[in-house]
C-alpha cells in the first residue's frame, strides 16, 4: 500500500512516522510563495499529453462502462484540462486577476487568497473524480490533503505521483493517504490539519465525516443528488421521448444531471400507458446504437429487486413494468407521483403530475435536487422554470443535455472554485 506524503511516495510502515510531521511541515508551506496558477495548468496539460490512458480505460470497463463511454469518458476529461479549458474555467468562477488587489473604497483594498489546506474525501462511485478535485485546489493554491476512496483502482494515485515527477515544485502542495473510512484517529488529523473538508459522497458519507470535523471545520459538501425529467404532451411529445431515451442511453444514469424519473403532465393513465410503449421503442432504437455494458454484480442485485417490487405492486394496479427483450432496460410506471431514486442503468421511473402538486412534491427533497429536463409548450416554459427553481432545482435543459456541461458550469449551483478560496482586505486609513 502506497501513498504520497509531500510528492513523495511512502510505504505503509513509514506512515505514522510522516504523520507526526505532518503539522510542522504543512505550517512551514503555508509560508510559501503563493502557487503559479500558469505553472500548474501546464503541469496538468503536460500529465494529460505524457499519459496513456489505455489502462485506465479498461478500469473504467471493468467498473461497469461500455467500451465507447469509457472512451468517451477519457476523452470529456481530456477536453476539460486543455490549458484554453482550464483559463475559461478560472476566469468564469474567480474573473480575471482574482489575487490581484483592488481598491473597493479609499485606502480599502481585496484580494482573493486560497483558503490554505483542503483535505478531500473522495467519492469510490465516479471514477477519476478524486484526482480532478485536487486539481481544481492546486488552479487554486491551496496545499491538498487526499483520502482516496475505495474501489477507485489506482487512478487518482498514479496521475498525482505522474504530476509531481512532472513539476517538482508541486510537491509540497499533494498529500494522498490510502486508508480506511475506519481509521478516525487519522481522519481527525488530517481533518484538524485543513482549513477546509471537501467531501464527496452520500449524506450517509457526509454526515460520518461531520461527527468527526472540528466544528469549527468548513466542509463543503458535493453531495448525492437527484435529477428529473418533465414532459407536457403535445406535438413534440415523439420527438422529446427520443431524445430522453438517447439520454439515457448515453449516460446509464451515471451523473447527478442524469434523470431517474419523467413525469408526464397529465391525470389520464392512457397518456401514460401511451408514452411508456413510445418511450419503450424509442429506448429499444438507442440500446442497438449504445450497447449496454455488464453491469456488476451488486448493482444488478439493486435492479432485479425493484423490478421484482414493481412486480408485486402491479398485482394491485399501483405500478406496471415494461421491460426489453434482452432486459438491457427498462420502464417502471407508477399511478402515485413522487419523486424517488431508480436503480439507474437505463432503469427509469415514469409517473402521471399534475403541475399544481408539483412543488409540493419537489420540496419533500429540497438539499437534493440537480437538474430538471424540460420538454413543454414555449408558453408554460417561464411558469414551470421558475417553479422549478423555486423548488430547489440548479439546472433546467433539454432532455437531449441533460448530462451535458459547459466549461465553468457551477456545480450544483455553486462555481466550484470560488469555494475554494477566500477574500481577504487591508485597511491603511
């Protein structure tokens, strides 16, 4: 077991040697010249040029993507850490010169400064996520304190052990700890360490760490969340039931952004029944575009227990399953609105609203929501945006971009980077 204390590599039995140091040396860096945001984007550029991601592609495909979404996947995060990608995102989140002083009254001065010490928790379920957060605290200065997640492989650990081979003056800012969710004594120290928790995960993730932070500790949360779709019917409902299932296809549900449930505006269960068999073809079209992978074991446990419920409840007339031919999907149709977690891989929740329980419905999880697919007549959409937004909803797109994003689009609703730093004044009247 391996992990990186200072950009050195260290082995377990040297672990709580490095560890009574880890005060005095990250005190000792914070004294250090502030970190060269140029430097680090052509850092990272050069990382993404010298790797060969083959090994990491067949990670990916051994944790459940099709051979053309991990491709994709490669690809999409490739795209995001070219330098013109990563100056479009710092100056969208923090502006131009954002450690530069400005004279905001007379003889009042700010500037922003890095918040110091970020300890990550990362997230086991997305793949390359741990390594991407510590990136977006160096474009920010800070010193990173990294506890990888389980079932990661070695990605974030290989990439970061690369980058600072890479730029040496990057290593007093990449700390990267392989140890268990179990350990809290070492959990509470790095966490006494940071100025700040970036965690990754479930509420279940979230709340642990919260009983073990200093309470006076920020933690800035990226939590699960819960995405939608919203459909009312009319001339575009064939063409909008394309999309979505192109989207579900595409993503496997795999993002925040992705939708687990559509919600069709209507009270007659005809319409339902009639967009669940145009939906059903319309997903049957996409699935021989966008094969299926094999789906883990555990996974699969989660789908074939829901489809066994939806089964159950159907003997009542609650709920009705259509499912493919080669059960590589499918859609799960319930009389009583809510909105509620799918088993995901192109698993999908497909109820009847009415727009007036529409809030009420959406508020029950307020914390939780992302993105809201929209698909209506142009003059409900100003009326159902703001309701949604109202609701708690940060994203509102088409069904075809729904897991499409955009250089420095803020992370459920807040730019990442900006919480990343702080702004500090001077006073010299």
């Amino acid at each position: 077991m391996e992990h990186i204390f200072r950009g050195r590599v260290i082995r377990e039995n040297e672990l709580d040697y490095y560890l009574l140091q880890l005060d005095d040396i990250i005190n000792e860096d914070l004294l250090l010249p502030p970190l060269d945001t140029e430097m680090v984007i052509r850092a990272i550029w050069t990382l993404v040029e010298q790797t060969d991601f083959a090994d990491f592609k067949q990670l990916f495909i051994d944790n459940g993507k099709a051979d053309w979404k991990a491709e994709g996947f490669i690809q999409s995060i490739k795209k995001s850490l070219t330098p013109a990608a990563l100056h479009q995102k710092i100056v969208r989140e923090l502006g131009e010169d954002f450690y530069k002083w400005v004279e905001v009254e007379p003889g009042i001065q700010e500037r922003q400064q890095p918040l110091g010490v970020l300890f990550h928790i990362g997230a086991g379920n997305v793949l390359a996520l741990s390594v991407l957060s510590v990136l977006e605290g160096l474009l920010t200065g800070n010193i990173n304190v990294l506890k990888l997640p389980s079932y990661e492989g070695s990605i974030s650990l290989t990439l970061l052990k690369r980058l600072v081979v890479i730029e040496p003056r990057l290593a007093p800012y990449i700390y990267v700890f392989d140890i268990s969710s179990e350990d809290v004594e070492i959990l509470k120290k790095l966490g006494n360490v940071a100025d700040a928790i970036v965690v990754w995960g479930s509420d279940k993730a979230i709340h642990g760490i919260r009983q073990i932070a200093p309470a006076h500790l920020p933690i800035i949360q990226w939590g699960h969340r819960l995405s939608f779709a919203y459909l009312t019917p009319g001339q575009h409902l064939t063409s909008s039931l394309e999309q979505f299932a192109e989207e579900i296809c595409l993503s496997d549900q795999q993002f925040c952004t992705s939708p687990q449930c559509l919600f069709v505006e209507t009270d007659d269960m005809a319409v339902i029944d009639a967009c669940g068999k145009k939906l059903e073809e319309a997903m049957t079209e996409q699935a021989k575009k966008y094969p299926a992978a094999t789906i883990q074991i555990h996974d699969q446990a989660e789908i074939t227990w829901t489809k066994e419920l939806v089964k159950m409840a159907s003997v009542l007339g609650q709920e009705q399953l259509i499912e493919s031919e080669h059960k590589d999907f499918s859609i799960m149709i319930d009389t009583q609105p809510s909105l509620k977690a799918s088993p995901l891989y192109r698993n999908i929740w497909l109820m009847p609203m009415k727009r007036s329980e529409l809030l009420s419905i959406l508020r029950k999880h307020k914390g939780h929501l992302q993105t809201a697919g929209l698909a209506c007549h142009e003059e409900d959409y100003d009326d159902l945006s703001n309701l949604f937004y109202r609701a708690g909803v940060s994203r509102i797109t088409t069904f075809a971009k729904m897991s499409q994003t955009y250089v420095g689009e803020p992370h459920d609703g807040k730019p990442t980077l900006l919480q990343y730093i702080r702004t500090v004044c001077k006073n010299k009247n």
